[in-house]
C-alpha cells in the first residue's frame, strides 16, 4: 500500500502535537510495508525548529509554493492507494481538489483537532482547512476524538464513514530512562502554552506548587507569554526536544496531564503526551473528562485530579504506590495504545470492504483500478451550527 499525507508538520514538534503523532505513525506503517509520502509546507516558524528532517518510514517533501509542487502532488496521487488531508494543514483545500480528481486514491480527512474543529463550526469561525462543503467529499473522516464528536462531525459537517483514530506512542523513543538530576522534580508539566487550559493548569500546578513551597515544579513547553504567573519554586524549560521527552518526564515522581478545553468537554479524547507519560511508568495525575475510564482505569492505571487538592494529596502518596501506578499505566499503553496498535487499526478502516467500491477497486478485490474517472460531485452543503445531543 501506499499513502499520501498532506499534514501540518512532521519535521517540528515546535508548538504542535502532530509531528511526533506521524512519526510513531509512519514508523509504524513501515514495518507493515506500507510506503508513505508526507507534504509539509515550508512555513518559518517550524523551519527554525525542525528537529526531524528525515522521519523514519517516510519520504518528506518540503516545500514552499503549492502550485510549483502540484506536478509532484499528482505523480504521487497517481500511484496511491490513499491519501490523507490533516486538520490544519495550510493547503488542505487545494490538496483535497488534487484527490478528488485523482482516479486512485481513497480520500481521507484526518482530524487532529476535532473538537476544535467542531466547536468553531458551531460558532462559525472559519478554519483553513474547511470550506463550505465541510467533509462530505470524503470517503472517510478519522477524528481523533470518540464518542459524540464522531456523531457531530458527521451532522454539522456531513462526514461519511466517520471513525475515531486516537492518539498513541512509539514504546521505543518513550521508555523508562535513568532520571536526570536537571529535570528533576515532584510533578512535572509537558505542553504547549494554550490560554483555554490555563484555569487548569493554575490549579493544578500553579496553586500547588504555591501551597508546596519546599516542593520542586517543573514546566517545558512553548510559547509561554512574558505575564505567566510564575511560581518561585517552578522551574522551566522553553522547548524540549522530543528527544528529551523521556528524561524528563523519568525525572519526575508524578506527571500532570492537562487536557484542552474544547476536547475535554468533548470526551474520548486523551492527548498524545498522556500515552508518552504512560509508556515512561512515570504516574499520571489527569483532569477528568468523560471517556477517560476507557484508555485508563482511575485509580489504578491513572489518578484523577479535579481541583488543588486532589494534587496535593497525590504528592502525599508513598513512592511504592506511585511505581506501581505508573507501571500499571504502562502495561496498558503497551498492549493498546503503541504506534503500531493505531497503524493497524488504519490499515484495516482503509481496507474495509464497504469502502473500497467508492474509489474504484473492483468486486474481485484485486486492487485499486486507475481507470476509474473522477467521483462525482454533489452540491455545496452548508455548515450548519450547534453540536447535536447524543441520542
């Protein structure tokens, strides 16, 4: 098989949590011998971060104008068996038009933002990988949240054949390391700055570290603003590597998960650095939203944390608990939630046999035919607004 992936970025973790998704994911897919091709826009801010020119199980293709690429976009659609469009990806749209008049490839939308995404339909923001058609030319929507989103992408913006493709790591890159003295700490924070989950975050990190002025806080992340309200006993790191990301997440007695708002309230939708941490054995303290109980048991494989002093008592908990917490967490990561685990449940959704008649491979199920003509067209749909309840 071959795919072809429109994406945000592979290449730089700067700010985002798409990259180190792909290369779990197309490490992965190599190993099952499926060959993939990655366009990324050549945009400054990741081009002065790139920590990953060359990811394992991909060819990349940089680039920096659209319509210079588009011969290249085409001789690569021409022998794909699919091809994926990403949520914010800054060509999504003129690389859907390339797909749909491609005779080969199954269409595919993966959204890496679905709650996101949904929660700005509804408000009728505009996003630049929509337009007024929403999702209903694709033959399949993968969303990286379950449970109602999936109903909701498929009411406001009319995707078919929705599915949910969650987050995941790579065990080989995130793994229990000796800790670093640097990184040391009593509960660690890892991510990106983001102004919706700081009500969170103050109460779980920041008031605790005030309430625990002999303990050590650690923060690493990106685009934290100058008037963050610091703690004197928090100590950061303005971006760390992924490769660095199990040190210091091994250096930590507890780590902090803090989901988005939009996804939070969404549910079902746990970030990928709540699966590194767990592949680390280092002990989770997460925010509760619902559908969390469905990737980790709380209480034995993940401890909850709804207000100061849940955080508080967590710290009080004995070494030998938060261990095996933490390990309990990795023997659930290992046996469901890998790179490799999501690779395959990909290749089986693009496999279903329902699908394949709406890109062209025959009944006999011998392949895709390229003698297929473009799909037909229907007309515009309009974006509707308000997420539906669930029936």
């Amino acid at each position: 098989m071959k795919l072809v992936v429109f994406g945000l970025t592979i290449s730089s973790s700067w700010g985002n949590g798409h990259a180190t998704l792909w290369r779990g994911m197309c490490k992965a897919l190599a190993r099952l011998g499926v060959d993939v091709v990655f366009f990324e826009r050549d945009v400054p801010w990741y081009a002065r971060q790139r920590d990953c020119a060359a990811p394992e199980g991909a060819t990349l293709v940089v680039y920096e104008d659209w319509r210079a690429i588009r011969a290249h976009v085409r001789r690569e659609l021409a022998e794909a068996d699919a091809a994926i469009v990403t949520s914010y990806c800054p060509d999504a749209l003129p690389a859907r038009a390339e797909i749909l008049e491609a005779a080969r490839p199954l269409a595919v939308f993966y959204d890496l933002d679905s709650p996101v995404t949904i929660a700005a339909a509804r408000e009728g923001k505009p996003l630049p990988y929509l337009d007024a058609r929403g999702l209903c030319d694709y033959d399949v929507v993968l969303s990286y949240a379950g449970g109602p989103t999936l109903h909701a992408l498929q009411r406001i913006l009319h995707a078919r054949n929705a599915h949910p493709l969650y987050g995941h790591v790579d065990p080989v890159l995130h793994r229990p390391v000796a800790p670093s003295a640097t990184y040391r700490s009593d509960l660690c924070w890892l991510g990106t700055y983001a102004a919706d989950r700081q009500p969170v975050l103050k109460a779980l990190f920041l008031d605790a570290a005030a309430a625990r002025p002999q303990a050590r806080f650690t923060l690493a992340g990106a685009q934290y603003p100058p008037d963050f309200p610091w703690r004197g006993n928090v100590w950061f790191i303005r971006h760390l590597p992924p490769s660095e990301h199990a040190a210091f997440l091994c250096s930590s007695r507890l780590a902090l998960n803090v989901t988005r708002a939009a996804m939070a309230r969404a549910g079902w939708c746990p970030s990928g650095r709540m699966f590194e941490t767990a592949a680390c054995a280092v002990p989770i303290l997460s925010d509760d939203w619902p559908g969390l109980a469905e990737f980790y048991t709380p209480g034995e494989e993940v401890l909850l944390g709804r207000d100061t002093g849940d955080v508080l008592a967590a710290l009080d908990i004995s070494d030998a608990e938060l261990k095996r917490i933490g390990e309990a967490g990795r023997e659930r990561t290992l046996t469901s939630h890998t790179s490799m685990h999501r690779a395959c449940e990909l290749l089986r959704l693009l496999e279903t046999p329902s699908l394949l008649p709406l890109r062209g491979r025959s009944a006999e199920g011998d392949g895709f035919r390229a003698d297929i003509p473009p799909r037909l067209r229907r007309d515009p749909l309009p974006v509707e607004g308000g997420v539906p309840e669930v029936p």
